[in-house]
C-alpha cells in the first residue's frame, strides 16, 4: 500500500475539473512510484482520500481511460475493488502498468 503523502499539485485554475485530474495524475504516477510500476485503482482512491482530495465523479475514470487509450496505463491483471458502495463495491477490477514514464 502507497504510504500517506501530500500530492503536487500546481493549479493555478478554478476549474474543479482540471484540478482533480491533476490529482488523479498525480495519484496514478506516485502509486506507480511506490509500486514498481504498477497502478491499483484501489491505491490510487487511498492516496486521493489521504491527501484530502475531492474528485468529482467520473473523473477518475475519464482520466484511467484518457491514459489507456493514449497507451500509458496497460492492464496487466484484475483484483477486488475495495469500494463499499456504489456500482464498483467488490467487483473486479483491472490493475495496469504504467508505461512510458512520468505523466
């Protein structure tokens, strides 16, 4: 599990929007940091929560896609999401790889 850390993030927007993914990058780059490059969205929620982010909905998932599609986050296995509500509470879920670098 990634350890509690403070994200860095420079917004210099109102725009909630880009400020969370700016988040979510982060969060995604760090966890795969941490983890020799892999990404667990379960991970990537915990940092989120530790820092204090709020991520409004259907950001993290635009911006997985956003990267899957660009080649950066490949799947590379599944596993149970630790959600506790919602539509993802204890389904599987695919872990990635992040390619390429930093984001």
């Amino acid at each position: 599990m990634t350890p509690p850390l403070t994200l860095r993030v420079d917004a210099p927007t109102r725009d909630p929007h880009v400020v969370a993914r700016r988040y979510v990058l982060e969060a995604i780059e760090t966890c795969a940091r941490h983890n020799g490059g892999r990404v667990s969205l379960n991970d990537v929620r915990r940092t989120l929560t530790a820092v204090g982010a709020v991520i409004p909905r259907g950001v993290t998932g635009a911006t997985v896609q956003s990267l899957r599609r660009a080649g950066r986050l490949v799947a590379d296995g599944v596993e149970r999401s630790d959600d506790v509500a919602g539509s993802n509470a204890g389904r599987l879920i695919e872990t990635y790889r992040l390619v390429g670098g930093a984001l």
